[in-house]
C-alpha cells in the first residue's frame, strides 16, 4: 500500500506543505470568496477542499483517484457543515470532467509530482481555470542534492518515481506549458520554506493517529501493521525533507505576459 491508499485507508487529515498556515495564506493573496469557485486537484482526504470553503465561504470542487479518500472527503465535509459549498468526486487529473474556463482558481499543490504525463496535467489544469483565474502551486523541490537511496525509498512509498527538481524547474515546467497552450502565467505572489526535522515528534503523531475511530476498530495485528507503516512512511519523509523545501506560488493566467521588471525590491 503507498501513502496515498494508506492515507484514505486510515482516515488520516492529509494536509499541503505548511498546513492551515498555507490555506490561509491562499485564501487571503488569491482573493477567495463566496461567489468564487476553485478546484483542488488530488483532494486526498478534504483537508484542502474544506478548510478553504470554511475560511472564504468560496464553493470547492475536489477529485482524487482513490476512492477511499473520495469518501472520507464527502464525510469530513458533511461533518464540518459544508457538504452544500464543498464535494468530491473520482477523476483523473489527465482528463478533466469539467468545461473550458470552469474554475476561478486551481489548487494543484505538489500533486503533479506523482503524475507521470505533467505536460498534458497542466494543460488540464489551464483549460478548466478562467482567464484571470489564479493556479495555485505548492509545490516540494530540492534546495540540495539529496542521497540517490533516499530518493529510491521515497518513490518506493509514494508509489511514482521522484525526479529531482529545484524552485526554477518546476516554474519553468508550469510556465512553459502555459506558452505552449497560448497563455501567460503571471506570477505575482511567491513564498519559500524550508522543513525543519520532527524526528523526535513521529512517535507522538503515530499515537494521535492511531486513537482515531478507523484505527481503533481494527484487530491488534492490523494496529500494529498500521503503526510499522506509519513509521516507516514518516521516517521516510522527514529524512527526504531534510533536503527539501516548499513554495508557495500563486499565477494568474492571461492572454499576455508583462515585461520583466528591472528595479526589484527587499524587504528591510
């Protein structure tokens, strides 16, 4: 089982880079609210989808290939009241069910990673997004070269081969794709981190997860299958993170791209 059935399979709240933090900082910068309807592609468990309907009241689309995460997101937005704003639906990110100019922003985070085909997902994602809409990218990219066996075992758990990529690939791959499409990706907001190593709190994070209702119904053999994965998926990824770090990048397309500024300017 990779991360991602383990997720839906467990009914663990899976959250974007940054948490609640990130959700906030997207809401407030992307100019979400009640009559704005977005798109988040690989909605997981609903962490995503849900909180951003309950932070700007904006109507929320979210699909995902697992159908075990697909009904744990339509529970966790039942249970949150915003089942009539928030749904979820199966469908793969290659073939969008959805018309032309559908969205007025696209939430794809760091889901294009695990897609094999990213030039025809991000074609996708533009087609469904309205002129003027914003993409909504979080993505997780090397700011060193990490180990080759730490590179192996994380594809091995996520379920899809990791390439190597820095901030600028990946900004070059969406706004590449955009030109090829006959858009223009504007950026105008960008944020970066760094993760920081929670080795000492895995532990404790295995125990809240396995007090949750799906874990606790389970035999003892099943508990103890769960906790070894968890451990191992964990373990895993903060030794990943360690080299490691996120963004948060917030495009508008248009029809035409601005001049490159000269003059920047720094906070002081």
């Amino acid at each position: 089982m990779d991360y991602s059935a383990f997720v839906g399979f467990i009914n663990e709240r899976n959250r974007p880079s940054g948490g609640i933090k990130t959700i906030h900082a997207v809401a407030v910068n992307a100019f979400l609210n009640p009559s704005k309807k977005m798109l988040e592609i690989g909605s997981n468990t609903g962490f995503t989808s849900v909180n951003m309907s309950l932070l700007t009241g904006c109507e929320v689309v979210g699909i995902d290939m697992n159908d075990s995460s697909v009904n744990q997101s339509r529970e966790y937005a039942k249970n949150q009241g915003v089942d009539n704003k928030v749904s979820f639906k199966k469908a793969d990110a290659l073939s969008l069910p959805f018309e032309d100019n559908s969205f007025d922003a696209v939430w794809c985070s760091n889901v294009t990673s695990f897609i094999s085909d990213q030039d025809q997902a991000i074609s996708e994602y533009l087609r469904v997004l309205k002129t003027d809409g914003i993409l909504i990218v979080v993505p997780i990219y090397y700011l060193c070269e990490p180990p080759e066996e730490i590179v192996k075992e994380v594809s091995n758990a996520i379920g899809a081969q990791v390439i190597v990529k820095n901030k600028n690939d990946w900004k070059k791959l969406f706004e590449s794709i955009a030109e090829k499409n006959k858009y223009a990706l504007e950026l105008f907001y960008e944020k970066n981190f760094k993760y920081i190593d929670v080795k000492d709190s895995i532990e404790s994070y295995i125990d809240l997860l396995m007090s949750n209702k799906t874990v606790a119904s389970l035999s003892k053999d099943d508990q103890i299958k769960i906790r070894n994965r968890a451990k191992y998926f964990y373990n895993t990824f903060n030794k990943n993170l360690q080299y490691a770090g996120y963004s948060i990048l917030l495009y508008q397309k248009r029809n035409l791209k601005d001049e490159v500024e000269l003059f920047l300017t720094q906070k002081v």
